[in-house]
C-alpha cells in the first residue's frame, strides 16, 4: 500500500487499509503480514497505530510487521 505524498493526510490510508482489512477478515485470514523499511517511518507509525506489531527485522533493511484478525 502507497499513498503519494500530495494526498496524505486526508484519509486515504485508512480507506486503503480499512478497505483492505475487511477483505482480508471476509476471507477468512487470521492475520496481515507486511513488510516496509526502515525509513519509512510514517508508515510505520501507521501501520502501529492500526495495531500491527513488528516481528522481524532481517538486519538487511526489512522490517516486517503483522496483526492478527
């Protein structure tokens, strides 16, 4: 998921992954895996506020991140 920068801050990214994550629960899934990096720390500060927590960082630039449905 990627919001550009001239349409952040309104929304966009809750839709997305609202949106996403209704679609992931409807399916059956029982948790989201993603993965991001370092510098991405909008993203990351994001995808932690919409309870996803970190559960590996392969110390070669990926961070990934899952939450459970």
């Amino acid at each position: 998921m990627y919001v550009l920068k001239e349409h952040r801050k309104q929304g966009v990214g809750e839709k997305l992954f609202l949106k996403a994550f209704s679609f992931s629960k409807k399916k059956g899934y029982n948790r989201i895996i993603l993965c991001t990096y370092p510098e991405m720390k909008e993203a990351i500060k994001f995808y932690k506020k919409h309870g996803f927590k970190e559960f590996k960082n392969d110390g070669k630039g990926e961070i990934y991140l899952e939450r459970f449905i």
